[in-house]
C-alpha cells in the first residue's frame, strides 16, 4: 500500500529533531510542507525535492502530498511542533481513504515542552493546552475551556496568544484565569523557541495580563503550587508534601 509520512520537525533546528523524523525526512522522494517549515529545515534536506503552500492552504497542502504518495512517491508532510498537535496529522487522516494510502504520524517535539524546558518544569503536574486562535475555534468556546482549565487548577499553556488581529486575546484570557488565581500566580513565557532570538521569562499573572505577545510566544500559567525558584518556574510533582 502507498504510504504518506506526517512529521513533526519541532521548532525546525536539526538538533530538534527526532532521529525518527531524521530518517524520515532521509528517505523521502518528496517533502511537503506551509512555506515558513520547509525554507526550515531545506539547509539540512538540501538534496530533496520540496513542495509548500502559504499559510490557509492546508486542505490543498494535505491533497498534494496524498497525491504524490498515492503516485508512489515517498512523500513527508511536515508540521512544526508535533504533528498530531495543533498539526496537520488530523486531516491528512481524514482525507487518506480518498486516496488509498497509508498514513504514519511520527512525533515531534511541540512548544509546550520545549518552552517548559527553557523556563524550567512548569508543567510537571496536570496541564491543559489551549490555542487562543479562534481562526477555526469560536472564541466562546476558547473562553469555556480556559474557564474550565483555571477553575480545576490546571497548569494552563497558551498557543498563538496574541496577533495584530488579536492583540487584547491574552489580556482577556488573564482575566478569566484571574477569577480563580492570584495574582501573584507564577507564569512564565518562552519566545522563538529552539531559534534565533530564543528567551524566556518569568513572572507572575498580574505581569503577564500587561504583557505584549506575538505568534512566536508560548505562555505558561502555573498553577496554585507552582513556584519559581532560581529564575525557574516550577511546579511541584508532589513528592514533598512541606
């Protein structure tokens, strides 16, 4: 049976990368992917033949790699982060059975533990993963499901937290997690994860509600416990219970 690739590449470095993915991306006849993740990773893959589209192309972006693997091309469709995670594993599923072709998801490292690891382990504990994209989510869900996050004390990480388009979206978000946090609740941001101009930053919910943030930022919202220690932001597992 034909056989398509979703990979996820993480932040697009090469040190990022899974060695499954690596040996993916090694043996593709062709790697398709939005335009930003394929410029990404070319200077590693430079001898193989690429495909992208713009960003609100992803049904046409999942159809050409359908039909390049359906051709009986090797074909690897890139995601950044992890590809089964706000990644484009859900509709090349959806999608396959019109072609008749087999679907492998290989993992990726996604930006909630990337940028975890950079501020330190804010997520050791339960957490939820929200977008504040409302690009194919209505906002009134997106505002129910932060509702539901900061009600059960969940360590909370927001994707997409602001845009031009959107720029008060992490401030309204603040706000409903100020309804059952302090606001002196540890949070954190990490910017332009595993690229140039890598940072992250703690501080605490208050701070955050004022805070610029761009596509390339991830936020972290600690939860009742969580500390920060040495510059780090840290939740607790629970092992000590002082």
């Amino acid at each position: 049976m034909k056989k398509l690739i979703v990979a996820g590449i993480g932040a697009g470095s090469y040190d990022g990368l899974t060695v499954a993915a690596v040996k993916a991306l090694e043996g593709a006849d062709l790697i398709v992917g939005y335009t930003v993740y394929c410029d990404l990773i070319k200077p590693y893959f430079p001898d193989k033949e690429f495909v992208s589209t713009p960003m609100m192309k992803e049904i046409e972006r999942c159809r050409i790699a359908l039909e390049h693997a359906a051709s009986g091309k090797l074909t690897v469709m890139i995601c950044s982060g992890d590809a089964g995670i706000y990644g484009m594993a859900s509709p090349i599923l959806e999608l396959a059975g019109e072609y008749g072709v087999e679907v492998e998801v290989i993992p990726g490292v996604t930006a909630a533990t990337s940028g975890a690891a950079l501020l330190g382990s804010p997520i050791t504990c339960d957490f939820a993963v929200i977008s504040l994209s409302d690009l194919l989510t209505p906002m009134e869900r997106i505002e129910k499901r932060l509702e539901g996050a900061a009600m059960a004390d969940l360590c909370i990480v927001l994707y997409n937290p602001s845009s031009r388009k959107r720029a008060d979206y992490l401030m309204r978000a603040c706000d409903i997690v100020l309804k059952y946090r302090s606001p002196e609740t540890v949070c954190g941001i990490a910017r332009n994860i595993g690229r140039e101009g890598e940072s992250c930053t703690v501080m605490t919910l208050a701070e955050l509600r004022e805070t610029a943030t761009d596509m390339f930022t991830t936020v972290f919202i600690g939860n009742s416990e969580t500390k920060e220690i040495d510059g780090h932001m840290v939740t607790p597992r629970g092992y000590r219970n002082e």
